[in-house]
C-alpha cells in the first residue's frame, strides 16, 4: 500500500507535498486540520501519516498519541517539522512517533525520507518522471482579478535562446527553496539571494541578472519596497519585470506597486510557477 496522509495547515506546502508525493507514484492526500484528518481516516487506511509539528489547534507530536490510543491506528507516524534536529528527536522519543522529516531539506528530503519509510510506491501505481507542481493561484495584481487555471505552462525562452532567468529574493531559505524547485522543474533559471548585497550583486553581472525578481516586501536585512525603486530607477535594469511576493494586504502591495514601480504582485501562499510563466510570455503568446 502505497497511500500517505499529509497533515500540514500552510495551504502552499500542503499542496506542494501532496502534489510531490503523487508526482512520485504515491497516492497523497491532504488535510489541514483536525477535522479534515479524521474524515479522511474514515476513507481507509494509510502506510504513512506525515504532520506538521506546529499548527494552531494541535500539536503534531498530541496527534501521535490521538492517533494511537483513540483511533487505534497502525500507520508509520512521521513528524514533519522546520525546527531544530536535536528536537524534532526529543518529540519523536516522547510521541512515540515511528520517525520525523526536517522541512529544510525540501520536497526532495520529503520523498526521501517517505520511501526510506514505506519503500517506493507499488508496482501497479506508475511512476513518472519528477513533474511541476502548482497549485491554482489569483491572476497577478495589478492586473484586473482573475482566477488561474492552475494549467503548468513551460517557460518561454528568453532574449537569445537562453532560459528565463528569475532572482527570488527572500530571507526564508524553505520558502525560496519551494519556489525555486517549482520554477527549475518548468525549465527556468533561477537563482536566490537572502540580502540586498547577494540580490545586487547577482544583478549587476550580465550572465546572471534575471528577466524577472520575486521580491519578498518585508525581511529583515531588505526593504523591499527601496530594493524595487533601485532595480526600477536604473537604466541599466530597465527589462527586468518586479514582482512583489508577500502576505501583505492587497491595498499595502497596491501603494507599493504604485510608488515603487513594481509589475505586480503574487500573495506568498500561492504558488506561482504558472503566474511566472506568464508573465513572461512574449505579447500574443499562448
């Protein structure tokens, strides 16, 4: 059996893993809360139960113990969790949860550590190739709203035959590796600065500096809204497009846009591979 539960109240993380684990011949199903979870226990059992450690009305390493005693289930109980190694083992120790994954090793840390747990999918389930993974996002602001398709369009080529090249600037090293993973497998160049130093240096070489920036709005070592002034008052940037990627509230993003000469912005829950690529397509393409 070949079926995992993925326990996780971030929207954009529970779809990415989901969307991963299918993509790997799993059958993956979500849920974001505790009545979502014992729903799908009702739709029959599963090899593995991946939950997020911390979420608002639970605790990863509680569940275990509901798991166990009240619902009497016999799954592998993963803990999945950002915070430190030494005690993401302790909570394992004490739930007596079968194993625990570390978020920052990413989705492939994810699939990893699901087949070295419950082996490779089973044989009557195909396998393919490692596939985008995308969520239906809202249409990039300031545009007129619309909803996306959630379609996963291949990345347009850029200037010269090259691939479109994309700076993700972003001081959350899971989230920047979550978007960089869904933009490389669409066939983008992408590549991620923390600071302002890193983001200006990568944009002033040639060879590196990006048809497009996502741009965090607010991090602790990058203003955002300064950072996009300074990339939109240059000349020398003048074909790169800003698009702010945050979880402010649509009027701050709009000022922004507007003073600082964004191109848009994408709410940071959303994943945006397909918006990018649209973004980038030339005029009248497809």
């Amino acid at each position: 059996m070949s079926r995992v539960l993925v326990i996780d109240d971030s929207p954009m993380l529970l779809e990415l893993t989901v969307r991963a684990l299918t993509a790997a011949g799993y059958e993956a199903i979500g849920a974001p809360d505790l009545a979502t979870l014992n729903q799908k226990l009702t739709e029959g059992p599963f090899a593995l139960i991946l939950m997020d450690v911390n979420m608002p009305e639970m605790f990863g390493d509680d569940v275990v113990e509901y798991l166990r005693t009240v619902k009497g289930v016999t799954s592998k109980l993963v803990l999945y969790s950002d915070i430190s190694e030494q005690e993401l083992e302790a909570k394992v120790k004490n739930s007596g949860a079968d194993g625990y994954i570390l978020k920052s090793g990413g989705l492939e840390g994810v699939l990893g550590g699901v087949m070295g747990m419950i082996g490779a999918p089973a044989l009557n389930i195909p396998v393919p190739a490692p596939a985008p993974v995308a969520a239906p996002a809202p249409a990039v602001a300031p545009a007129a709203p619309a909803t996306g398709s959630g379609g996963l369009p291949k990345a347009p080529m850029a200037a010269g035959g090259r691939k479109p090249r994309i700076l993700i600037v972003d001081d959350s090293e899971m989230t920047a590796r979550i978007i960089e993973a869904d933009l490389v497998s669409k066939g983008f160049e992408v590549h991620v600065a923390d600071t302002a130093d890193k983001a200006t240096k990568i944009i002033l070489k040639k060879q590196t500096r990006p048809d497009l920036v996502l741009l965090d709005v607010r991090m602790p070592n990058v203003n955002g809204e300064q950072f996009c002034r300074f990339i939109k008052s240059n000349s020398l940037f003048k074909g790169i497009k800003v698009l702010l990627c945050s979880g402010e509230n649509v009027e701050e993003l709009q000022r922004i846009c507007r003073e600082a000469g964004a191109d848009g912005y994408i709410p940071k829950d959303a994943v945006m591979g397909n918006l990018v690529a649209k973004e980038l397509m030339p005029p009248g393409a497809e």
